[in-house]
C-alpha cells in the first residue's frame, strides 16, 4: 500500500512557543514545524524566516507584540523555500533581505516550488489565498551584510552550500546567538532535495567553528547550550553524510534509484526513522543523492507532477 503522499497527512496542530535566547533574540518553534527568528533592536525588528502564508505570519506578530511595540523593519529570509518565504508581505517590512543566490533560485525556480510544497504539506499553507504571490528581496547582499539595528549587530552571511545555494545564517556576535536556517535541524529530518550534499558537511564545519552558545534550528526546539548546539550540528552532519555517501555507493555499485533508496533507509532508520518528517523527506533525500552522485552538480526543479511521479516511484 503507498503511503499518504509527502505531510498531506499531518493535520495535527502544534503548541507555539517563544522562547528568549538572549537580550533582544527570540525563536517561534512549533514542535517541528518551520522555525521563525526574532530580533528587536533599539530602533525595529528584524524576522528571520517569514512562515509560508501572511495568514500564518499574524501569529508570528502577535507573539512578537507580547515583547516590542517596535515597528518590523526587516525580513531575512535564510533560503528560497516556499514554506520560509511566502508569508513575508504579512510584515510590512521596510526591507527585504537575501542572499544573491537566493535571489536567483526565486527567479529560477520560485513558482514551481510555491506550488510544489504546498501540495506537499497543506497544513503549513494555512490561509493560503492570502499569498499575494513570490516574495521578493528589496536587498540583496553577496557574501555578507551587516546590519546595524541600533546597538544591537546583527551579521548576515554565507557561509556555504548546505541545503541550497544560496543558505544564510544569522549571526549576533555578543550574545553568540546563531539563526541557522534549514542548514541545522535538531530531531527533524533534513531535506536535501535541493541540496548540495558534498559541500553541507564543510559548511557545518564553518558553522560550528562560530563556537555558538545559543541556536535556533529549521526545525526543532530552541538550543540553550553550547553542548545541545554542537549536537544538532554534529547530528545534522551525520545524517547528511549516511544518507549520501549510502547512496553513493548503492549507484556506483549499478543500484536503481528505487534500490538505492531501500538501503538508504536501512542504514538511516535505525538512527533517525524517529525525526520529524523522516517519511516525508526520504524520498526527496535519496532522488537528490542519487543525481549528485551522478555527476548531477545543480539540483533539478522539483514541480508538483515530479514530486508525485517520485513518490509513487519510491513509495507506491
């Protein structure tokens, strides 16, 4: 029997929280769900990662109200995902922030993924109508931007290939607070379906190499220790790697990408099957793995028909 397609089965609500980290840093985790990040300067707000609908953003607002009455000034989106992205017109920020890669992954491919992910994973796409469309950065920085908010310095960098191209992370030096975006999971399962899966375990090495105190996930609670910070990213790391380099070798070995698939989830399930959205990811995981160790450098355009097609491939 298949297995219900992607999240389309998840329709169970999550409990919110906001937790502080540091002066002026907070997090929106959702058990799992997408993480959102705060940062209240002395003269705005910045939110890092924007929810997938304006909809869904009004509950960001409303916990950020219980904190600031200080005007949302920016919004950082970390990478080009629909799920991240879509609801940052319900801000009515100043600006909006990305990196060129980002940037160049919307124009390539940011209506195929809209329509991608929301057939995917319809709960996360709460009010969907309310989406007037892509959301596009007003400011677009390569390599590194600082922002000023006031006192408060707030750095914005690449440091890596990892989940996509065009990944930022978020980075508040005095408080050594790290926004890692989808490039560090904690108890959630990575997606790599537009990854760059031989270059994301360097860059979680530049990553942990910032030596943060304090990080906020993709997906996962807030991390309050340095000690729980170098487990996601270690974790994160571990996952990668298995998944990759088992696949790797099941198609240099002549496997098709269905048998790939199966000794991937040998050798994975065991270690994380338990993660949020394992199911959902795998498939998506293992196709991508599977063309990079083909010499497929770039990721293809995943589409709404190619997602069914690849599931129904691996998982019917």
């Amino acid at each position: 029997m298949s297995k219900a397609f992607a999240s389309t089965g998840d329709l169970e609500q999550k409990k919110v929280t906001f937790a502080e980290l540091a002066p002026g840093a907070y997090a929106y985790t959702a058990e799992g769900d997408p993480n959102t990040g705060v940062i209240v300067g002395d003269d705005g707000v910045m939110v890092i990662d924007a929810q997938a609908t304006p909809r869904m953003a009004e509950d960001v607002i409303a916990h950020i109200r219980t904190v600031t009455d200080k005007p949302i000034k920016y919004v950082l989106l970390t990478h080009y995902h629909a799920v991240r992205v879509l609801g940052a017109s319900g801000y009515n920020a100043e600006q909006i922030i990305a990196s060129r890669d980002t940037y160049d992954l919307i124009v390539e491919r940011g209506q195929q993924d809209y329509e991608s992910e929301l057939g995917r994973f319809p709960r996360l796409f709460q009010g969907s109508e309310s989406i007037p469309g892509l959301t596009w950065p007003t400011i677009v920085f390569e390599n590194k931007l600082t922002v000023f908010m006031g006192r408060k310095r707030v750095e914005i960098m690449q440091l890596g290939r990892g989940h996509t191209k065009g990944d930022t992370v978020v980075w508040l030096p005095e408080d050594r607070v790290l926004y890692s975006g989808d490039l560090v999971e904690y108890g959630a399962t990575p997606y790599t379906g537009d990854a760059y899966l031989e270059d994301w375990p360097q860059t979680l090495y530049r990553l942990a190499a910032l030596n943060p105190a304090r990080l906020v996930p993709g997906r996962g609670d807030a991390l309050m220790t340095p000690e729980l910070c170098g487990k996601a990213i270690n974790e994160t790391r571990a996952f990668v790697a298995l998944m990759y380099q088992t696949v790797k070798q099941a198609r240099s070995k002549g496997a098709s990408l269905r048998d790939a698939f199966a000794e991937a989830r040998n050798a994975l399930e065991p270690q994380f099957g338990g993660w949020v959205i394992f199911e959902h990811c795998l498939p998506f995981d293992v196709s991508r793995a599977y063309d990079e160790a083909g010499g497929l450098r770039d990721p293809k355009i995943w589409t709404a028909d190619r997602d069914r097609e690849m599931w129904e491939a691996l998982q019917g």
